[in-house]
C-alpha cells in the first residue's frame, strides 16, 4: 500500500516573515490530515527556520536541490549530510528548472539522486517531458532515458526508497494540467517500466503528479491508480489551497 504523500515546492520565495505565516497556517489545519504525508520543500536559507517550526508536527520538510558531492571545494553547494544535520527528510533533484536553467544533465540529477540517497535523505525525482515532446509523441522516450539514468545508477530497489515526480513541463506553473486520464498513463509507464526491473519495487514506489495542481482539481489526479500524491508549486504558497489539495487525498 502506498501513502500519497503531497509536498510544497515553495521554489525562490517567501522571506522570514511570509514563511512564518505560511507554516503557521499549515499547521493550524494539518492535524485533519490523516490521509496522507505532508511535506515542504523551502529555499536552502529557510529550512533552519522551517525545522524548528515544525519540530513535533507531523510535517516534515526537504530541501530543492542538493550537491551530488558529499564535501570540498564546490562553492555554493550544500551537502546531503549538511541537510541531514537539520532534520531534512526530502531533496527534489532534476526538477526542470534546474535541467532548463541550470544545465542539469541526466547523469548529473542520477548522481544527486545517488547522493542523497546514500548519505539517508528520501530523493524526489523529477521526470517530464517538454510541450514540443509531447506533440512530437516522444513523451515515453523522454520520460524514460531520464528515469533510467537513475535506474541505471542505483536499481530498481534503492529507487523505488525514493520518490518519482511526473511533472509535464508545459503544466509547470502555466495553469494548464495534464487530465487525470493523461496523467495516468505515464505514471503507468513509468511504474511498468520500473516494475521491469523488479516487480516489488515498481508496485512500491510512490509516484507524484506536478504541475499546475490545485485545490479545484487534486481530487480527480489524486483519484487515479498510478498517482500517490503531488508536488506543488504555486498553489503550496498559500495555507488554505495546499491543505485542501492535502484533504483531497482522502477523497
Ligand atoms: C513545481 O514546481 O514542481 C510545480 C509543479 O509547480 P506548479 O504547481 O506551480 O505548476
């Protein structure tokens, strides 16, 4: 049985005192939350300040990116073991704005998925396919070279330990959201391919729908077989929407 598991990606905002709002309204209604693990990914200079917030809630928090090294001479990086010292439970690797405007290549998000992993955090894998791929029909082939690079490196086990996020990259903050039933045949796909491997871990790992999700349409996304959760965007940058989105689980 798999939990859904529904995590806010707050990407490069907030400030000390919109996040100290944000987690307070969180909090104030997550206790009905029952169905479901609930998560938030803050900007590396907030996750202090997010950990002793949510020290005893049942929310737990992840970072957005995490070096695929484990120390030296990277400036600007931050270490898994770093994350670990806080409490961090999640880093998101590959999300596409880091493919897209960082230059991330697949081994470089399979070697932070390794990284993260092996130092004890819970990686969460950003897979999805650009607009002109899905017209092209080359959805599957893009969504499966970026998982078998991470397939490739670790196996199907330790990535089934992990989390998988389909996240279409023309859903990303656009407003438009693949249909339940779109949705649902790549995460199909994803986890068919995964079952290839190893039959148990394709049936165990948890795979989260992102891209334009919301409180008005969580529901139906979360009510497909192959989809266990969401990461969200926009609509986690506000209590009321992302609670809503988390109480769709149970729905
Ligand atoms: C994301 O950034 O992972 C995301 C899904 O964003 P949005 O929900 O805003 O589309």
């Amino acid at each position: 049985m798999r939990r859904t598991l529904i995590a806010g990606n707050w990407k490069m905002n907030g400030s000390r005192d919109s996040i100290a709002a944000l987690l307070d309204g969180i909090l104030s209604g997550v206790d009905e939350v029952s169905a479901a693990d609930v998560a938030v990914c803050a900007p590396f200079v907030y996750l202090s300040q997010v950990a002793e917030r949510l020290q005893g809630s049942v929310v737990t928090w992840g970072a957005q990116d995490v070096s695929s090294h484990a120390n030296g001479a990277f400036t600007g990086e931050i270490s898994a073991d770093m994350l670990l010292e806080f409490g961090c439970r999640y880093a998101i690797v590959g999300h596409s704005e880091r493919r897209q405007y960082h230059g991330e290549t697949d081994t470089v998000v399979a070697d932070k998925f390794a990284a993260a992993q092996v130092a004890g955090l819970i990686p969460i894998l950003c897979l999805g396919e650009q607009l002109e791929e899905r017209e092209s029909g080359v959805t599957e082939q893009v969504v499966a070279r970026q998982l078998d690079a991470v397939l490739d490196r670790v196996g199907a086990e330790a990535l089934a330990q992990g989390v998988i996020a389909y996240e279409p990259v023309w859903a990303i903050g656009t407003g438009k959201t693949a249909s339940p039933e779109q949705a649902q045949e790549v995460h199909a796909f994803i986890r068919a391919r995964v079952a290839a491997k190893a039959a148990a871990a394709g049936e165990a790992v948890r795979i989260l729908y992102g891209g334009s999700m919301n409180a008005g349409n969580a529901a139906q996304l979360l009510a497909m077989a192959d989809i266990d959760g969401g990461l969200i965007g926009g609509a986690s940058l506000k209590a009321d929407d992302f609670l809503t989105i988390a109480r769709s689980a149970a729905a």
